[in-house]
C-alpha cells in the first residue's frame, strides 16, 4: 500500500466503505420501510441505500480539493471544517429526498434534522481519510526526494573534478587549499568562510562569485549564506519541515533550506 499512488488506494476505500456500507445499510433499512408499511425487496434496498452514499461523493471531493488547496495543516483543517457547515446539511437534504423518493412521507423538515448528527459524523469520517491521503502523499513525495538526493550525492562522489587551488587567508598567512578538500563555505559580509580539514580560513570573494568559479558538479548552495561540498555529505536526513540535515564527514551538520532543496536536484541534473 505504501507504494501505491495515492489516489489509487483512496478510490479503493471509498469503493470498499460504499459497497460495505449500502449492503449493511439495506438490510435495517428493509426493517425501517417494513415499521412504515412499505415492502421493499432485495434490490430496491439496496439500490435505496447505494443512492444515499453516492450522494456523499461531491461532499468527498469537496474536501479532497479543500485539503489539496490548503494542506493537512491547521488552515487546511479550518477550511474543511467551515465547508462542513454546508455540506452536512446539504447531504442531510439530499438523504432525505432520497428516502422521500423510495418509501414516501411529507415531514421533510423533521426527516432532515434527524439526518444531520449522522451526517456530520460522516463528514468528519471524511475529512480524517483525506488527512491521512495527504499525508500518505506527501510521505511518497518526500521519499523520492530523499531517494534522489542519495543518488545524486553518489554522482557527486564520483566525480574527477579538475584539480583548482584556493589561496586562503589564515592569520597573516596564505595557504593554498585544494577545492574538493574543501567541506563547506559560509558566508560573512564580503568575505567566505572555508572549512576544510578540520580548519577555517578567509577569502576575499562573495559567495556568489565564488560558486560560480566552482564544479557544479560538486558544490551546490544549501542555503543563501551556504555552498556544500557534496562528496563531503556522507548522510542526509529528512526533516519534517521538508528541509534536508546534511552531515558531513567531519560530522559537522549543514541544514537545507527549502528554498534550495529543489536546486540541488536540478543543479547535478536529476
């Protein structure tokens, strides 16, 4: 199931729950037109009961769109709950004439008021599958991101950069450092921070200019104030804010922002 796409395993709950739930529903709803002197047989109660769920599927598709638009957050929540205020009523109606329709009656008005508490229990029963589906399809979106950066850190790892030689200003000195021994460059003001080795030293360059001097086959900006050696990363973890924890073979932590999660992938091709 977890490898199902998500639409595939919603529609195949929803058949499941109406199919489940006309065929009990039928059977007391046979006993219910029977105390009202209304023989009903087999297939008319059933095809009774199978109207009154069906009507249910705009009101689940309401809630889809609703979920989709403003995610399983509080103001996805919040939406979903304010459409409720219409919807449950709506279906209590249509329900209603629905019974109306196949075993007659004139008190509509007092059918329909007996019909809401249920509705809105049905509603809410709703409104948790579609959490769960949006959950379920975000986890299938989060993990393919997650199998793309692993293979794309593997690509990186790979990679035969051509040798280039960063002079970097430690104290009053200058040290040549190697570029693909270099972890991470930081930004600070108008200079960077390079990392290597356990060590820290200064250029005099902006991170801009700077990583477009280097592979992008290697480096890539994590953050505005960040650009990581990929060969470096030696895991990544998904947060659950859809950010990327970088640990670094030194096992210094890096964290990627959303902004550039995207560009990552794009930027080593994938």
């Amino acid at each position: 199931m977890s490898r199902a796409p998500t639409a595939a395993w919603v529609w195949a709950f929803t058949a499941y729950s109406w199919l489940m739930t006309t065929t009990s529903a039928a059977w007391f709803a046979r006993r219910f037109a029977a105390q009202r002197g209304v023989v009903l047989d087999v297939l008319t109660s059933l095809a009774w009961q199978g109207a009154v769920y069906a009507a249910w599927l705009p009101a689940a598709g309401l809630v889809w769109l609703v979920l989709r638009r403003f995610g399983a957050g509080p103001r996805g929540l919040l939406a979903a709950s304010l459409a409720g205020i219409v919807a449950a009523p709506l279906e209590a109606l249509a329900s209603s004439l629905i019974d109306q329709a196949f075993i007659g009656g004139t008190d509509l008005a007092g059918r329909v008021l007996g019909r809401v508490p249920v509705c809105i229990l049905l509603y809410t029963a709703i409104v948790a599958v579609g959490l769960a589906a949006v959950h379920h399809r975000r986890a299938g979106e989060a993990r393919a991101r997650n199998a793309q950066l692993e293979a794309a850190l593997a690509q990186a790892r790979a990679v035969a950069a051509p040798p280039e030689r960063l002079m970097v200003m430690t104290g009053a000195r200058r040290a040549p450092v190697e570029a693909c021994a270099v972890e991470w460059f930081a930004a600070a003001d108008n200079y960077v921070v390079v990392h290597w080795s356990g060590r820290e030293g200064l250029l005099r360059v902006t991170l801009q200019s700077l990583e477009a001097r280097l592979d992008p086959r290697l480096f890539a900006r994590i953050h505005r104030s960040t650009l990581v050696n990929l060969a470096h990363v030696r895991e990544a973890q998904p947060l659950s804010d859809g950010s990327w924890r970088l640990i670094l073979a030194s096992g210094a932590e890096l964290v990627t922002s959303r902004t550039y999660r995207e560009d990552v992938l794009r930027r080593l091709g994938r």
